[in-house]
C-alpha cells in the first residue's frame, strides 16, 4: 500500500472535515471577540462626528459577523459527500473575507474622525483583529492571507489618515507584523495537512495491523489476549479459549490471575496489571486437563488502562529445558548427581556457611580394578556393575545427602554432619561392605571392592577445594593399603603430599641433572648357576634423599608424563652400558604402559640398537599385564612388531593380576617371569609348589621359558630346578650392580660378563658342575 498524499480523495476530505472543525471550534470566540471589539469602537467614538454613518457601519458589521455565526454552526464536518464540504468551505472563505473586508472599511472610517485618545483606542482594537487571524483563520489559509493584506492596508491608510507622516515607523513595524503573521499562517496550514496525513497513515497501519492479527490469530501457535484494567479477559477468542480448554462465555470476565497456579511468574504479571506497565515473555504454568502447561506472556497498555498481548505456548521447550537440565546435573548411566552438580552441592555447603561454620563430611570412593571387570567382560557389564553400586550407595545415605558419580568408577557421599571420626568410620565400613557384595548379572556372579576416602570440614575450617583435595589425599592412602580399604585424612597426609610434590619437582631436573643410573641384576641358569642375563633396574641418585628406587618414584614419572624420556633414557643406557660386555647374555629391560601405548616405541628402541650395534634377539622387553589391559588392540599390535625386530617379549609379575592365563592366550610371550610371591613360601608350601609346577608345565606346553623372581634361599634354587623353572634372579644370586661393578672373568672356555655373585651362588654352580659332570655333561 503505498503512502497517501494530499491530492488524494480521502486526505482532501478529511482535510475539509479537518478544517470545517478547526472554524466550527473557533466559531465562537471570533464572534464574541468581533462583536466586543465594534461595542468598544462605537462607545470610544461616543462624541465624535459622523456618528449615523459610524453606527450604521457597526449595525452593519453585527449583522455580518451573526450571519457568519449562524452559518459556520450550521455546518456539518461529518458529511461523507467531499464535495458538500467543498462547497461549504468556499462560502466559509467567502464569508471570512467580508467580514475582514468590512474591518478594513470601519478602520478607515474611524481613522478620518479620531483625535488624541480615539486613534490609541482604533490602534489597539485594529491590532488584536489583526493577531486574531491565528485564531479562527489558522484552519482557512487563503482567507488568512486577505485578512491579512485587507486588515494592514486598513491600518497604514488609518494611520496616514489619523497622524500623516508620523505614522510612517508604525507602518514599517505593521509590515513585520504582517510578514510574520503570513508566515505564521502558512506554517500552521502545512502542520494541519501533515497532521491530516498522519492521521490517515495511522488509520491504515491500524487496519494493516488488524488484518495482520486477524490473520495471526488463524494461522499462528500463539493467541491474543486483552485485559481490562482490573484484569479481567475481554474479546476472547476461540483459540484461546481451545487452548485454555473453557468456552468463551466462560473466559469472559474472568481474572487472567486465575488462570495461572501460584509461582513467581504470576506474582511477576499481577504487579504489571496493577501499575499497567508493558511486559515480556513472563512464563506462568497454566493448568490444563489435570497438567501443567507452560505459557510465556508479553502485553502492552492501552490508552483506555486495558492490556493487550500475546500467549505463547512454551511447554515443549520447557520440557527439553528440564530433560537438557538433567543431563546437565546428573550422571546418565546411574541417575546420580554428576560431577557439576555434586560441585554445586559442596560450594553451596561451603561457600556462604562457611562463616557460620558448616560441618561437612565427604566419602570418596574409587572401585579396585575396575577396569580389568570392564574389558575383559564388556562395557555392558562393566555399565550394569556400576548402576547396581550406585543403587547400593543411594540406599545407604538420607534424602538430603548427595551421592554423585564423578565419573568412570570415581563416586562421592557427601553428608553434612556433627559426627566425630569414629562414625564416619563406621559409614566408611558400611559403604566397603555393601560394595563388597557380590553382584549377580545375567546369571553370572561378580565382585569387586573399593578404596574409600573420607575428609570432613569442622566448624568451617576449610572451603569446597580444600575439603576435595583432603579426601583425595585420603583415597590415595586407602589405595596405598591395598583394596578394600579405607583412610582418613589426617595432617600427615598432607605432609606425605607434599613431600610427594617436592619429589616430582625434583624429579623433574633429574635427567637435566645426571643424577639417574642404571644397576643390572644377574639371571643365572639353574641348571648351570651361570649367568645368561641382567636385569637393568632404574635407580634415582638424590642429593638429599640418597639411592631411591623405582617404586618411590615411577609412580610420579607416570603421573607428570616424565616416564617416556626416562624410558628412553633407560633404553639407550642400557644396551650402551653392556654393549662391549663379552657373551651371549641377554639385557632385560622393563617397559611401562604408557611406553607401550605410544607407537614411537618402535622407533626408540630400532635407535638404540643401530647405535649400540646391540643384536635384538639378545634384548628382552618386560611388560606387565596390564599392557594388554589398557588400549590391548593398539599394545599388542606395537608388541607384535617389536617381536618382527627379532626382540624377545617377556610377561613379568605372572600369577598376580586379574586374568594372567588369558594374556598367555591373547599373545606369544617368550618368558613367563614367575613372580616373588610363589617363590618366598616355596619352602614349606606345598601349594606354592603346585602352583610353580603348573606354571613351568603350562609354560613347556606354550613354548616358553621360566625365570623365578625374588630367589633368597640356595634350597629354593634346587627346588625351582626340580619344578621345572629355567631361570632365577634375587638377592641370593646378586644385588643389582653398578655397570663398572660387573667383571669379565672366564668360564669354560667363553668370555662373558659376570657379576661378583654371592657364595651361595658360586657353591651351588661347583655343586651343578659337578652333577653334570657325574652325568657325562646331561642336565638332571
């Protein structure tokens, strides 16, 4: 729709009704004030000459002005026909220009009479009929501009008349009157067209509006509303009454607050309606057939104290607002609070008590090799094993305590409480206790236990991060003890964490600063008690603490991720260091997980060996099994090719992990390292036997060799030869040496490397030599 003009019909119509209104308003006061100005005119002129023809100018100019009157009342500014108004406005024009005409007439009247006083009284008067122009002729321009013209040209003619040649300034200062007068008109003429326009642009952006919310109200998921200023709905719609789920009789009248149930958003609207101020999008629950809905209101005041807006179903958005809420604060697989929630929790009981003293208690739980469940049984299990832990816990703690999943197999129970240690040790047990149980899942029994750490918060004493790093702590004595276990925190923890983090800083320049070597510890053959290989063991020379070995600080290298240039440099070191000993011996050298999981393991060890010259099938690789545990694929694959590169692959620690048997299965290992446990009791336990036995044989079976770990006693030398076992190293045989230590010396007619070993070592190899001897050189 394009803008309307003022040569269009509807504007020139309304301009004319505009207009005829604009007379008709000042109708009245022009009049009064004509009348009132020809009284004062005859009655200052009471004893002047020509006084019938002065009366009857005044007769005359009445009559007109009434005439005028009576006229300009008759119109009718309502009337649909533009060319009756057209026509009627040319008479009002008419009229305006005679009576102007007959001022300027009675001016130059008076003005040829008027001495001393009468010429003031005729300015005055001949003045504010002047000025009165902006009072009824605003609204008729062309009759604006005759008055004008008529009414100054009357006035210097009456001066000239009155005064002659001294009346001259008054003319000049009429002439800017008159100018400003025009322009005055002129500018009221085209504010009254623009205003006509406005009004008219108004009325169709009105109508353009109303079809638009006509059409919105069809077509649209949102409804219209209105409200008087008391609230109550008016003009309801059917489709707000349909999603209301009532009749619009019923709506009719009805409060709007009544719609909603009691929540702040109704409180929120209720304030807007009493002080009829805008508002937007304010959610209210509205119920409807026996079910919240969700509605977000926006309205604007009208000029008449009523609202008017729009209602907006929202509850699918809300829906998807508290399922996204739920996910965000709690665990999917187990319907615990997840780790923000949890967080939230403990800031909320830490944060603002604290001042008032809040007493908290936190239970830190992480479940003992969970992980072996989880890959060697399936994801499947290993989810099913940690919803029933979470149930066991849930179970275990009050309405308004917190049990969250942190993540993996971390959980945590958080309880504020006054309770002393005592209890907390107790609940700790309780928590052990129903994890312990053994769970049973697809008709399969399974178990598992977990550490437990618990740290409280005493009379506010420390804030939500200091709470986490105590139970923390504690967990990690629990794990220290072994599993199934517990720990509080205590200060002296906090000391062991500290001088833990001094340790990892110092570790940290180790390298940097040479202080790290390598001891090598002698495997001999039982069969012979000579040597065939050493054992390079990682050992840690600090200028403080003295020679440490690697279980005090491997833990940390694996933690801060110092393990892979320490293994690199334990690689390198090794076959550098025995690279020029004399004999066939083997180097084994012990590999982490973490060394295994990175490919460029491969490329490390291919190094060392071309700058060494040392020949692969004489390197031996110890893993444990959890190697095969974490990412097994991508490890057994890099050990595979490790294997191609003539290297020898040996599982250390067999006989304590979770499923040893079947790594013996899942890859060809070269040696099977027997480990101390089943050698320390081989004495005087029969099973321990057994158990060496059934290794030796399973190994014979698979192709595999046999090395006993931890040998201290010579009768556990011949027993281990008797069961079967190839190999054996420990303290019996020799402390782990310095490379410079190690000696060559001459046996048989070969040349090789020899540690000084111990006396035990030396008589048991003169009693093997001997029996071989009576044997004519064949083994037992």
């Amino acid at each position: 729709m394009g803008r309307p003009t003022a040569n269009s019909e509807e504007v020139r119509r309304l301009l004319l009704a505009r207009r005829l209104r604009a007379v008709i308003a000042g109708n009245t006061l022009a009049t009064v004030s004509a009348l009132a100005s020809t009284a004062v005119l005859i009655v200052g002129f009471d004893e002047a000459p020509l006084r019938v023809p002065l009366l009857t100018w005044a007769i005359v100019t009445a009559v007109m002005f009434t005439i005028r009157a009576y006229f300009i009342a008759t119109l009718d500014p309502e009337e649909l026909d533009g060319q009756i108004l057209a026509r009627d406005y040319r008479k009002v024009i008419v009229w305006m220009i005679l009576t102007s005409l007959a001022w300027a007439v009675g001016f130059v009247m008076f003005a040829t009479i008027a001495q001393g006083l009468e010429i003031a009284l005729l300015a005055v008067v001949g003045t504010a009929m002047l000025v009165g122009v902006l009072l009824i002729h605003r609204a008729v321009p062309l009759a604006g501009y005759a008055h004008i013209a008529l009414l100054v040209s009357a006035l210097i003619a009456a001066g000239s008349l009155s005064v002659g040649a001294p009346a001259l300034p008054v003319a000049f200062v009429l002439l800017i009157y008159s100018f400003a007068l025009w322009t005055a008109v002129g500018r009221m003429d085209t504010a009254f067209q623009a205003a006509v326009l406005a009004d008219v642009e108004r009325k169709e952006a009105s109508d353009t509006v109303a079809m638009l919310l006509n059409d919105y109200e069809e077509h649209s998921t949102d409804w219209l509303w209105s409200a008087d200023p008391e609230g109550r709905l008016g003009e309801v719609s059917d489709r707000f009454a349909k999603a209301c789920d009532r009749s619009v009789e019923d709506l009719e009248g009805t409060p709007l607050l009544d719609l909603f149930d009691p929540g702040e958003g109704r409180d929120l609207v209720a304030r807007h309606i009493a002080s009829n101020s805008a508002f937007r999008d304010i959610e209210v629950t509205v119920p409807i057939g026996g079910e919240p809905r969700y509605w977000q209101l926006s309205a604007r005041p009208r000029s008449d104290g009523s609202l008017s807006g729009v209602a907006r179903d929202v509850t699918a958005d809300r829906l998807i607002e508290q399922r996204v809420t739920l996910m965000a604060h709690y665990d999917n697989l187990t319907n615990l609070a997840n780790r923000y929630l949890f967080n939230e929790r403990l800031r909320e009981l830490l944060g603002e008590n604290r001042s008032s003293g809040a007493n908290v208690a936190l239970f830190y739980l992480d479940l003992d090799d969970f992980k072996a469940i989880n890959d060697t049984r399936g994801h499947l299990v290993g989810d099913r094993l940690l919803r029933e832990v979470a149930e066991r816990l849930a179970c275990e703690v009050r309405d308004e305590d917190t049990v969250a999943r942190l993540g993996g197999d971390e959980f945590a129970v958080l309880i504020e409480t006054r309770a002393g240690d005592g209890l907390l040790i107790e609940r700790a047990h309780r928590f052990l206790s129903v994890v312990r149980a053994p769970y049973e899942i697809d008709g399969q029994t399974y178990r598992v236990s977990t550490s437990v750490g618990v740290a409280r918060c005493h009379d506010g004493d420390c804030d939500a991060e200091e709470l986490m790093r105590r139970a923390d702590l504690a967990l990690y004595a629990a794990k220290n003890k072994g599993r199934d276990n517990l720990a509080i925190f205590e200060r002296s923890l906090d000391e062991q964490a500290r001088e833990r983090r001094s340790l990892e800083a110092d570790l940290g320049e180790a390298l940097a600063r040479d202080q790290l070597r390598l001891h090598f510890q002698p495997i001999i053959e039982l069969e012979t008690g000579q040597a065939t290989g050493y054992e390079a063991l990682l050992r840690w020379y600090h200028p403080q603490r003295g020679v440490l070995g690697p279980s005090e600080f491997l833990s940390i290298a694996e933690e801060t991720g110092l393990i892979m240039p320490i293994g690199d440099w334990v690689i390198r070191t090794a076959l550098a260091e025995t690279a020029d000993w004399a004999g066939e011996f083997r180097v084994a050298i012990n590999l982490s997980t973490t060394q295994v999981a990175d490919p460029k393991i491969v490329a490390t060890l291919a190094q060392a060996l071309r700058e060494s010259d040392f020949p692969p099938n004489r390197v031996e690789l110890e893993i444990t099994e959890h190697v095969l545990m974490d990412q097994s694929d991508a490890n057994r694959d890099t050990l595979l090719r490790l294997r191609e590169m003539g290297l020898k692959i040996a599982l250390d620690d067999f006989g304590t992990g979770y499923s040893s048997l079947a790594y013996l299965r899942r890859f060809p290992f070269d040696r099977i390292k027997i480990d101390r446990a089943f050698v320390r009791d081989l004495n005087s336990d029969i099973s321990s036997q057994a158990i060496v036995s059934t290794i030796t044989r399973l190994a014979e079976a698979m192709d595999m060799e046999t090395t006993a770990e931890g040998v201290e006693d010579r009768r556990q030398l011949d027993l281990l030869r008797k069961l079967g076992v190839k190999e054996a190293q420990g303290f019996l045989i020799s402390k782990p040496l310095l490379a410079e230590k190690i000696s060559s010396v001459t046996i048989e007619p070969a040349q090789a490397a020899e540690a000084p070993v111990e006396k035990a070592v030396i008589d048991y190899r003169q009693a093997r030599k001997a029996a071989l001897k009576r044997r004519g050189g064949q083994a037992a």
